[in-house]
C-alpha cells in the first residue's frame, strides 16, 4: 500500500458491509490512513453498534447491497435518529435511482473501486459535512 498521510488521526469511523473480506480491506485502508475503525456486518449490526456508542463515531460508511436492511434504508434510519452522523455510502454499481435517493438522504457516493487516497478524502469531507 502507498505511503499516505494521516487523514483521519482521532475519527473513528463505523464500516458497514456483509462482506467480511471487503469490509476487512476498506478497514485496513482506513486505519492505514490513520482513522479508527469499527466493523458491523449488517445494518441492524450498525444501529445496535450506533445505540451504544454513536458519541465515539464520526462516521458510518456503509455497502449500499446488504440482505435485510439495505445501505440506503441504515441512511434514512441514521438521519432519524442521529441527523448530525455524517454517512457515505459504497458500492460499484448504484442505478441512477438509488442515485437519486442516495443524494435526497444527504449521504456521500463513494464509488468502487477506489483509491485509499479517495478513499480517506471522501471520508474527511463526510465528516466535515460536505455531502454531495
């Protein structure tokens, strides 16, 4: 992995993705950029996670396709009942539907495949609350 700089020193960001392998690689990426990171491998993993210690997360970045709740539905979820959380969704292939309720839930677009210089910039600006 390239040499990066530390982005994310002190944020502590939930990832969220049924796929343990992907959710493991997106970890690794953070935490080499310098984020803290905590995993769930499903949505609901990701509300109970959030129940117990939404004031230690700055973050949730989560895979739009998972079985039961999808990435779309934790967004709206987590804008009810945390509306200050800053969300990103990932995913390589989002029709221009999901598009389109992804940008009315005000939640970031990062698409695969990425670069973790991409990556920890999406992340950044997610946090900051410069949703696009």
């Amino acid at each position: 992995m390239p040499e990066v700089t530390q982005a994310g020193t002190g944020k502590r960001v939930l990832v969220v993705d049924d796929h343990e392998t992907t959710r493991q690689t997106i970890a690794r990426m953070l935490e080499a950029g310098g984020f803290s990171v905590v995993q769930a491998s499903s949505a609901n993993e990701a509300l109970d996670r959030l129940a117990r210690e939404s004031q230690g997360i700055d973050m949730v970045l989560s895979d739009v396709t998972m079985p039961g709740m999808s990435g779309i539905d934790l967004s709206y979820q987590i804008r009810e009942l945390y509306p200050s959380m800053p969300v990103a969704i990932v995913s390589g292939d989002v029709s221009e539907l999901e598009r389109s309720i992804i940008g009315r839930a005000d939640v970031r677009f990062i698409k695969k495949p990425f670069h973790a210089e991409s990556l920890y910039s999406a992340v950044k600006e997610a946090i900051r609350g410069q949703a696009s």
